[in-house]
C-alpha cells in the first residue's frame, strides 16, 4: 500500500471511531447484536448445514457402500484364486470351453480360430449367458476381446470374440 491509501484508510478509521462514539449505548448495543446474528448465520450457512447434508447423505448410502465393499472382496477372492490356479493348456481351455457352450443350448455356435473363440448367439436368455461367460472365465481362463451384442424382447444375439490362454512351454 502506498502512503496515500494508508493515510486515507486511517481517516476512515478515525472517523468510523468517532462515529460509534457519538453512537448511544443501546444503539451500540443493537448493532452489535445484529452482528453477532449476521455471524451466528454465515457459520449455519458455510460451515454447519453443509456438513450435516454430508452426514445425512453418507448415512443413506452407508448401506450400498457395505454391498459394493462385499463385492468388491468377492472378486478380489476371485481374482487370487484365478492367479494361483497352474497355467492352462491352450486344448484343456478349448474343451472346456465347449463343455460350458452347452449352457447356451442350441443358440450359441462356435468356432475356433488359433487362440481365439468366436461364439455366435442367436436368442440367448440374460441367465444362461452370464453362467456361461463365468464358466468361460473360470474354467477355461479366456477371456472377452470383443462383445458386439444387441437385446430384442428379453433375449441377446450377436457376437463375443474370446482370448483363449496360451500354449504354455513343456
């Protein structure tokens, strides 16, 4: 700050004291009252209502935060068993692949190319296609490259391209 606005500041203060001195005492008193409320509300409004919005909304969701917790320690159970499951043969990963197309019935067709499984579904239901894909992940280990699936009435068509594992080294 510059000399001048220090000097115009203190005139402004000394001439707001002289003021509040001429101010009677039950005036006084009312201002600083009313200020006291003006404060008591900005802390209502910037520090306690939002912080109690807060806690309201963790305490609804503290429910569905246990599940997706439970869920997520699922698939982290899964994951660890997955990992120390031996490595699979690329033609033990091909048979049981087959083995869990039968939990499609007749609307699924494969066909193998290399390391990679395509399936064709012509009208399978939601169910039978979520089994399949676990037995697919678990027991044969491929996994999902591509999935270009479309749902009419209920039912899923289209195509999943699967990762078949590798042939390991003897």
């Amino acid at each position: 700050m510059n000399a001048n606005m220090q000097t115009t500041v203190r005139a402004a203060i000394a001439s707001a004291q002289t003021r509040w001195a001429q101010v009677s005492p039950r005036e006084q008193r009312l201002v600083r009252g009313a200020l006291a409320l003006l404060a008591l509300v900005l802390v209502w409004f910037v520090a306690l209502r939002p912080a109690l919005a807060t806690l309201r909304s963790v305490q609804s969701q503290g429910p569905q935060l246990r599940a997706q917790l439970q869920d997520m320690l699922q698939l982290q159970a899964q994951a660890q068993v997955l990992q120390a499951l031996p490595a699979a043969q690329t033609q033990d990963s091909k048979s049981l692949l087959e083995a869990a197309l039968a939990t499609l019935g007749a609307t699924a067709q494969m066909s193998l190319t290399g390391d990679r499984a395509t399936i064709t579904l012509e009208g399978s239901s939601a169910d039978a296609l979520a089994q399949w894909l676990s037995q697919a992940r678990l027991n044969a280990r491929a996994r999902p490259l591509e999935l270009h699936l479309t749902q009419s009435q209920g039912l899923w068509k289209g195509r999943i391209v699967l990762q078949m594992p590798s042939t390991a080294a003897p």
